[in-house]
C-alpha cells in the first residue's frame, strides 16, 4: 500500500508546476483515501483511479461547457486575451464550426491596432465563407462593433464573433477600451445572448490564472479557450481555472488547421 501510495503522489505531482500546487494536494489526497478505501495493492491499478478523479474534479461543478448560443435571436461572443495566445486563429476556427452547426455567423475585426490582425481575420473569414465588419487600422474599436452589431442585425446573423486588440493585462488603458466595447454591445445588442471568451496559451502554465483574474476585474468571463495544446504542454492549468475559479473551458485548441478547435470533453482531455 504505502508503495502504491508513493507512485501516486510521483505521477500527480510530475505535473505540479502545469496543474498547480492546489489541485495537485487536493488530487493526491483524494488519490490516497481511495487507495485505502478500494483496498489498492497494486501500483498499475493508481492510472485509472487517477483519471477517475480527474475527471471528476472537472465535472464536480457541473459548469456549462456549451456556447449560449441561438439560431432565434443574436449572439455577440467577444473575444478577448493577450498577444500570442491565437485569438484571431481560434475565432476563425470557431465561425467555421459554428457554420457547421448551422448557424450565420459575422466577424467585427476590432483588433485595430496590432499590424495586420484585420488581413489576417480577413483571410480567416474568406476561408471560412463568412462576413467580416472592419474599418481602417487605428479605427476606434467600438466603432466597429457597433458596425458590425448593425449589419448581423441587418443580414440575420444569429452569431457575431468580435476579435479585439491583445491587451496585456497590467495596461489600464486597453482594459478601458475593453469596458468601453462592452458598454456598446450592451446598449446596441442589449437583447443579445452574451459569450466573453477569454483565449489562454497552454504553454503559459500558472500565469494564465493571473490573466483571467486580471481580465475577471473589466468582464464578466463566461468561459475559456485554451490554444496550442498540440505542443508539448498538457495544459494542466485547466484544473485551477475550472475547479477552483469555476470559469468553464469551452473549446481548445489542437492545431493551426481549421478544424482543429474542439469543444472541451473532461473525459477526452484527462
């Protein structure tokens, strides 16, 4: 027993620094009580009693891991995060699977200040077959979204995807233009089904709590993509960011190919 004990705290806690040290004691704990409880006398029986737990750890909140989404009235899902996480890739990702599932969906390229992001949402939303609302580079970012908001209303979009800059999270002015867009899609699409979708690299590891948090304090985040996971990161952090913040994952991100954005499965990712 105290063997099977010892393997299980050295398979959790090779992961310590990707899931974090919280969940990690809280996983190992709960993994040795049920050594004891199952009566486990051997190591190879620790891997699926792990999974077990792990999986559900991240069902135990019964969070919503689906869109709030309609085919009978708008949607405007914002888009948010830092540089370099692949926000404008995953929403490009994200309009393509959701005209799979039958939905007209319209792009609002309101990342206005990063060179080239509107180009690159373009080609997106031609690949994609989708329509894209921009303005010039350096336009005012709201201005578009109340563009965009008009012609999703105009062309009968049920879903409208708004790219926004990479705002990193310790630049209190880009956090204001955040609110600001906010207060644009809550006057101009007040009736509107709301989705702020926080984008988060997985190679990122524990600062990506720090990221949500920050972003917490200026929106209301109703759910979480986690990119890059076709890396070498395991992106462990979504245990501290769906088990202890209770902010739900909704889709990641396992390759730079268009369908290559999946809806989150805690099964599947364990």
């Amino acid at each position: 027993l105290r063997s099977a004990e010892e393997q299980a705290i050295a398979v959790t806690t090779k992961a310590q620094a990707d899931i974090g040290m919280q969940s990690t004691i809280e996983i190992v704990d709960e993994l040795k009580d049920k050594i004891k409880e199952r009566s486990i006398k051997n190591a190879d029986q620790i891997f699926p009693l792990l999974k077990e737990i792990m999986e559900d750890k991240l069902d135990e909140k019964n969070l919503d891991n689906e869109l709030l989404i309609s085919n009978d009235k708008l949607s405007v899902i914002l888009v948010i995060g830092v540089n370099g996480v692949g926000k404008t890739t995953t929403i490009g990702k994200l309009a393509h699977n959701l005209k799979k599932e039958g939905h007209k969906v319209t792009l609002a390229a309101a990342d206005t200040f990063r060179a080239a992001a509107i180009e690159q949402l373009d080609s997106w939303a031609k690949e994609s077959n989708t329509q894209m609302i921009a303005h010039k580079e350096g336009s005012d970012p709201s201005a578009v979204i109340f563009d965009a908001i008009q012609a999703a209303k105009a062309n009968g979009s049920d879903v409208l995807i708004c790219d926004t800059a990479g705002r990193l999270h310790n630049k209190k002015n880009l956090m204001n233009e955040l609110e600001k867009i906010n207060r644009t899609i809550s006057t101009h699409a007040n009736n509107a089904n709301r989705e702020n979708l926080l984008v988060l690299d997985a190679t990122t590891g524990q600062n990506a709590i720090s990221q949500l948090r920050e972003f917490k304090n200026v929106c209301d985040i109703t759910g979480l993509i986690l990119t890059k996971l076709d890396g070498t990161a395991k992106g462990g952090v979504i245990f501290p960011l769906q088990v202890e913040l209770e902010v739900p994952i909704k889709y990641i991100g396992v390759g730079e190919g268009i369908d290559n954005l999946e809806k989150f499965d805690s099964k599947s990712f364990v």
